[in-house]
C-alpha cells in the first residue's frame, strides 16, 4: 500500500515567517512511518521545504496514494483540512486521515467531507491498525481513539489508552533523509534532531492542554531505550519534546551518566519547570555535564497572585532561583512569558521589567491563548471573539482585550526590545562564538529571519482591525 504523509505549512504570515526560523523534523509522522513501513511504502512530504499546493497536488497525482495523513496545531487545522481535500479532489478514493494536538483536543473540528478518520492522540498504534483495516477491508469505528466521519456524523470510538513510550518504535527518520540538513532552530542549530523521551506533566496549569493528553500521568522511556536512538541519530543537538524532561530524579541522573558513560557526545535542549530546576540542582549539573546546553521555562508572570490564576504550581520565588542555578551551571534559559489580554500598559511592562532583573537569556513572549483541551478553553468559551483558529497562533489576541487593541499589540511588539539588552546580546554572541564560519553562513538565512518574524507580526497586528464582525 502506499501511504504519504504530509507536514502541512500553514500559509498565514506569522507562521509561514516562523517556519523559516524554527523548522523542526516532523517527528509524529516519522513515529507513523515507523508503524507501517516494514510493509507498505511510505512517503513524508514537507510542506515546509518540498513545494505548496501545486507540488503537493502533483505529489498525489503521480504517486497515487491510497492513504495521506497529516496533522498539526490548532493554527494549522485549516492547513490540515486544505490537505486532505487536496488528497479527496485527485481521488475521492484515497482514506484521509488527520491526527496531532488539535485533533485530539478537537476532533469535531475535523467532522469535514474531506475527512474520513480522525486520531485522538498517540497515534503509532492506531495508525498501524487503521492500515490493517483498509488492507483486510474491515471497520474503522471499532479502533479505540478513533473518530470515523460518515454521512456528516463522527462516530467517536472509546479512548485508546496511553502507549508505554518503550514499546514505540524509533521513529523513522530515513523518510527524512533528504531534509534533515535544513531542519533545526536558528541559534540552537540547524542540525538538530528531536526525540521523545518524557510524556505529561505533574502541573494542571489551566492553558495547558499536554497534562490531559496523558490523563495526568509521567510517562517515561529507559536508559536502554533513549540511549538506542540517540545512538542512531546523527545530528550534534537533540531537542527533547518532553513537557517537562528532568522530573524523575533517579532515572534523570541515570541518563546523564549513560550519556557521559557512552560518549554520546551531544549537545542537548530541553523544557524544565522552575521548580524542578530549584528542588534538584544537581540534576541540572549532572546534565550540564552531560551536554545540557538550552532549555525552556514557563516563566509566564511576574507576581504570585497572577501564576495562581492559571493555577500555576510555581512562584516568582522559584523562578529567580532557577534563572540563578541555570547561569551557574552555563545552560542558556528561553524564558517563556505571557501577555494576558486584560493586561494594562503598567502590567506590560511590570512583567517585561521582571524578565530584564532575571536576565532571561532569550524572552518569548505570547499572548495568553484558551488553546482546546484546555481548562481556560472552557472558562473563557463564553468571551471568545475570535473564531478563525488560524490566529490561534498564540501571537493573536482572541479574548477581549482591555487596551485597545492597536495599544495592546504595540506594547506586545515593545516587549520585544528586550533582545537589545547586553545580556540578551551576549547570548546571541555566545551562540555564535560557538558556530564555525560555515555553521554561521547555514545559519544567516535563520538568524535574519527572526528579524522577519517579528516583520511579519508587526505588519499582521498593524493591519488587523479586530475579529470580523458576525
Ligand atoms: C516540542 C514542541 C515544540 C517544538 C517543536 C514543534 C514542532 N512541531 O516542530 C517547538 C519548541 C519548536 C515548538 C514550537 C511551537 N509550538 Co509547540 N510543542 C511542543 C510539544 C512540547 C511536543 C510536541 C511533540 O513533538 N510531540 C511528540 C510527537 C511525537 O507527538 P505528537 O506531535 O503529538 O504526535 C503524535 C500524536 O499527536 C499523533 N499524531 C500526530 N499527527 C498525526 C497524524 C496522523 C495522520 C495520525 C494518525 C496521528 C497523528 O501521533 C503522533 C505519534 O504518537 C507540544 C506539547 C504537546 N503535548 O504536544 C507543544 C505544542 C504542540 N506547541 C504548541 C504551540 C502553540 C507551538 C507554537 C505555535 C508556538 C509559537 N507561537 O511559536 C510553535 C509552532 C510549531 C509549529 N507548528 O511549527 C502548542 C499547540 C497548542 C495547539 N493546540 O495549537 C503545544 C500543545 C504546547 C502547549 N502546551 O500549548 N513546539
Ligand atoms: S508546567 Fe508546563 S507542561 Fe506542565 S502543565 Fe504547566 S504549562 Fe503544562
């Protein structure tokens, strides 16, 4: 059977300027492409580097599916639909599927013609059976976390329950093969690679849809089996794609010292919450050791009160500790932040004036975003005022905001100055100090377009007047 699986590029100003900075490998459809491929051909197109909607039409034409599959964020599921009704007007006989974040956060948002299944959650283990269906010409409707859409009805199946993450396969990244020099995060390099080594979180955190994804729990991968892919993997940096990937203490050090043990001999990214960071610093060390290099924190607000809304579990107390253990032991801090949209002008630049005394080496701000699946999905259903989930980009308000909007997204784009603070330079700096002449010249086209991402904000919040009026 042949099956292809698309990486969608949604066309949107911000994203299509993001895409050229952070481009990462498509890791969910290698992990698909994995499930099938020791018996049917399999093809990954990226939407991202391999050609638009003429390339992808012709792609269908001469390869002729039987199967095309795609998936994404919520900012990415008109995208998604494009995809598949590209896939349906060549040949209404191919099965289309769609999987990811929106779709299990969402999987009526797909109740679509174009759309035959949709996959809630993981979906390594479903898509196998979805394949095997089609081949023995069975039913869909009885695959657990699977949506089938027939005659304008979704037919939900039971939930399937979380796959331990040691029996996935490796994901496979030879459908990857011909891209993998183009994928990567300016600055962290374009040679990177993403693995999955932790799943969840211990957080409830009410904009964050992951802890649900997992029912709450931690799922984790052993040493054997992180050290096996690692092993595999060519590219110098590995970005974990963990919510949270130091949390268990006992099996963090024990990777670290494989990975030393091993030589592994890789550079590392990760997110970390704050209080991790604090209550174990030396995990932190034993990674920094080991070749931790970056990380994220959900640094998010400036004042207790503030955290405690979106039922934060950590304080402001924790995060200036742990920008202080993360500087001691050399590992770069991307800080992440939000702008609420009731903030005032006072509370814009309380929490921009916050991120400067923390020196956070590289601030991200967003604007707080009621992603689905989430619980401020549900408290704020009611004050949504922008529908079109295309600008659920996270950098779009969709609540009402309390400035004028014109105001709120001038002070949003301000926040960004930030990055001309000397400790924001000097990181920049040390990333590049690190980079060979060559490193550097691969990068430029990344590097520059930062500048034309926030370009392309600046315009987009410029020109947007408001959601369009019912
Ligand atoms: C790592 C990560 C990143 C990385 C890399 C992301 C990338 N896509 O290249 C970085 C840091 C760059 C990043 C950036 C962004 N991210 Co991000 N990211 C994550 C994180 C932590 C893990 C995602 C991941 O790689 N998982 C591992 C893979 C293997 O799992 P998976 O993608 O879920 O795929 C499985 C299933 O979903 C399913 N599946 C997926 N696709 C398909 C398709 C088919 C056909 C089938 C059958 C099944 C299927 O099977 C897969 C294998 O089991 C998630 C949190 C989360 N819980 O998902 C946030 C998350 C996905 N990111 C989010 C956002 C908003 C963004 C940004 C838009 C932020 C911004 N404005 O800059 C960008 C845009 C990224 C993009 N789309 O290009 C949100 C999305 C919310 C939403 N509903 O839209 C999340 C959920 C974070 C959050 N807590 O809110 N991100
Ligand atoms: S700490 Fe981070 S990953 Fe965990 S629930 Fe909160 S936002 Fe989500």
């Amino acid at each position: 059977m042949r099956i292809l699986l698309v990486r969608v590029a949604a066309d949107t100003r911000y994203m299509s300027a993001m895409y050229k900075v952070v481009r990462m490998e498509p890791l969910s459809l290698e992990y698909l492409g994995a499930a099938v491929k020791d018996d049917h051909d399999v093809k990954l197109f990226d939407m991202r580097l391999e050609g638009g909607w003429d390339e992808l039409r012709q792609l269908i034409e001469t390869y002729d599916p039987q199967v095309v599959g795609t998936g994404g964020d919520t900012c990415e599921a008109s995208a998604c639909k494009r995809v598949l009704s590209t896939a349906k007007s060549v040949n209404r006989g191919i099965l289309t599927v769609v999987g990811g974040i929106h779709a299990t956060a969402m999987p009526r948002d797909f109740l679509h013609p174009d759309i035959d299944l949709v996959c809630v959650n993981e979906g390594v283990f479903a898509f196998r059976e979805i394949i095997e269906q089609l081949e023995a010409g069975g039913s869909f409707k009885s695959i657990r976390g699977i949506a089938a859409n027939e005659g304008g009805i979704q037919h939900l199946a039971p939930p399937r329950p979380m796959s331990d993450l040691n029996t996935l396969p490796f994901p496979d990244r030879s459908l990857t093969a011909d891209l993998r020099d183009k994928y990567g995060f300016s600055l962290w390099g374009k040679h990177l690679a993403l693995m999955r080594y932790t799943q969840g979180c211990v957080g409830r955190c009410d904009f964050c849809p992951s802890w649900a994804q997992t029912d709450g729990r931690y799922l984790r991968r052993t040493v054997e089996s992180v050290i096996a892919e690692m092993k595999a993997i060519k590219e110098p940096y590995i970005y974990f794609v963990c919510e949270e990937s130091l949390l268990d203490t006992k099996l963090s050090l024990a990777l670290a010292k494989a990975v030393e043990e091993e030589r592994i001999g890789k550079r590392f990214g990760m997110p970390l919450r704050a209080d991790t960071i604090v209550n174990k610093p030396h995990v932190i060390e034993a990674w920094a050791a080991a070749g931790l290099e970056d990380t994220i924190v959900g640094i998010e607000q400036a004042d207790d009160q503030l955290l405690l809304d979106r039922d934060k579990t950590t304080n402001v107390r924790d995060n200036i500790e742990a920008m202080k253990i993360l500087k001691a032991n050399h590992v770069n801090c991307t800080g992440s932040m939000f702008f609420r949209p009731d903030f005032t002008k006072e509370q814009f630049e309380r929490l921009v004036a916050h991120t400067v005394e923390m020196e956070v080496d590289c601030p991200q701000y967003f604007i707080l975003t009621p992603i689905p699946g989430t619980k401020l999905f549900d408290k704020a259903k009611a004050e949504l005022v922008e529908h079109n989930f295309d600008l659920w980009d996270f950098n779009h308000a969709v609540m009402p905001t309390t400035l004028p909007l014109v105001k709120f997204y001038e002070e949003y784009m301000t926040a960004y100055q930030t990055h001309l603070h000397p400790f924001v330079v000097q990181f920049y700096q040390r990333k590049l100090a690190k980079m060979t002449p060559q490193e550097i010249d691969e990068e430029m086209d990344g590097l520059l377009g930062f500048r034309e991402v926030f370009g392309a904000l600046h315009e987009d919040h410029e020109e947007y007047a408001g959601p369009a009026m019912p």
